[in-house]
C-alpha cells in the first residue's frame, strides 16, 4: 500500500465511519478498485485510523464527555458495548472469516438499505426521547444488543445502533449521538486489540517508519474528515431522515455484484 492510497482509504474511513453506509463495504470496495493486496499491514491499517474517527466524536462532544458529575452516562455506555465485547471475543474467527466474503458484504449492504428507506415510518412514534439523559440501562443494553448485527460485514455498525436507538423511541439525532458515543468505547476496544496482537505477534510491523508514517498520516486524516462528516450527518438526518442513505447503500450493493461478478472483487 502507497502513502497515495493510504490518505485516500483515511478519508473513505472518515466519511463512512459514522454514517449507516458501513465503513467496511467501502474500504473492500476502494482496496480492490485500487489494487492494494490484503496484507498483515492494511489490515492492520484500516482498523487502526478508527482511532481518528474516535478522537473526532470526543472532540466534539467533549462537553459530555468530560462531564464526570454525569456519571451514568459512563455506566451507560459500558452496559451498551458489553454485548459486542462479549460476542467479538466469542466469535473473532467466524467474524474473520465473513469479513473474507464480499458477497455477504454486498447482500448487507441491499439488505439494509432496504430497511433504511422505510425505518422512519416503522419507528414512528409520537413521544420520542430527545435528550441523553433520558436514555435508561435498558435502553443501552438494546442498543448495544443491535450494534452487534454490524459483526455482519456490510451491515454498518452506525445502521445498527442507531436502528437499536429509535427501537427504542430515541429521535433521530439523538439515536445518531448515543451511536456516535458508543463508538468510542467498542472501536477503542477493537483497535487496542488489534494493535496489542500486532505487537505481540508480529512486532516488524511496527517498528517499520513508512508503516507508523502511514499510521500516523491516515488517523490524523481521518480525524480531520470524521469531524466534518458528523457535522453534516447531524444536520442532514434531522431534515431529510435516513431514507437516502437507504437508496446509496443499495447502489453500492449493486456495484459491488456487479464487480463481484467480473471477478474484480475476490
């Protein structure tokens, strides 16, 4: 993988970490359409500019997140990625295995735009909770219970939550916060641990200066990008709701058989 490639995978993770896209279906799409081979590093690489993403949301958000009087707000999110902690831990290998299928990949992507263009009207309800604080234990548990889909690659682990979030009478935006909020925690955790194995196992990895370069160069970018692609999620789902991220993530799908059946994704 190329510097080139690398800044342009950084910002394909920015934009796509936090909107119901998945961020996983693009980045199988742009590595094979530019060729990079999946080795140890890329791997590596495109979990690791999450923590960028992550640093973004607690910028942003920092007024909530350095709120220490507020302390169930904690609580709260730790109750919402036990589930994934515990299933991840549970199913890594099969996770890796359905991470090797671009089928499954693109099937995910339809399938859940599908639900997309109608999840407005199903979650329709004329009472919604509208602040943080208003979000119970229970409400997270679910929550975290439907992050867990996005073990399925394609499904978009921010779909996910935020579908979990208006199951449970949570609008719009606020679904979309707590989402971007029980991110850091689950991608924190995912990352360390990608990390941590990379430097047990296989520590060449890191001691390579183009490849901490990369590292370095590709969080920085995605951090940059996640912040503006928040700002204009934000905005856009309050005015237009999700629908049209329903009708791109078919397109996607689509483009995604289609180069699957020219053999051009593998």
């Amino acid at each position: 993988m190329t510097i080139s490639q690398s800044i342009i995978l950084s910002i394909i993770e920015g934009i796509t970490e936090f909107l119901p896209v998945s961020s996983t279906g693009h980045m199988i799409l742009a590595s094979s359409v530019m060729g990079i081979e999946k080795e140890d590093f890329t791997k590596l690489f495109e979990v690791a500019i999450q923590l960028g993403a992550i640093v973004s949301v607690v910028v942003l958000y920092y007024k909530k997140f350095f709120d220490f009087k507020k302390w169930q707000f904690y609580i709260k999110l730790i109750v919402a990625v036990i589930p994934a902690l515990i299933l991840g831990f549970l199913f890594a290998d099969q996770i890796d295995l359905l991470l090797g299928s671009p089928t499954i990949v693109a099937l995910s992507l339809i399938l859940g735009g599908i639900f997309l263009l109608f999840i407005d009207k199903i979650f329709f309800y004329p009472l919604k909770k509208d602040h943080v604080g208003e979000v119970s234990y229970k409400n997270a548990l679910i929550i975290g219970i439907f992050q867990c889909l996005a073990m399925i690659p394609g499904v978009s682990r921010s779909a996910a939550s935020i579908i979990g979030g208006m199951q449970q009478k949570l609008t719009r935006k606020l679904a979309a916060e707590f989402s971007f909020f029980l991110a850091v925690p689950t991608m924190a955790a995912a990352t360390g641990y990608k990390l941590l194995k990379t430097f047990t196992d296989q520590p060449q990895i890191l001691q390579d200066k183009n490849n901490i370069t990369m590292l370095i160069l590709g969080n920085i970018i995605a951090f940059i990008v996640a912040m503006l692609a928040i700002k204009f999620f934000i905005t856009f789902i309050q005015k237009y709701g999700l629908k049209y991220f329903g009708w791109y993530r078919i397109f996607i799908g689509l483009v995604f058989l289609m180069l699957i059946k020219m053999n051009q994704i593998r």
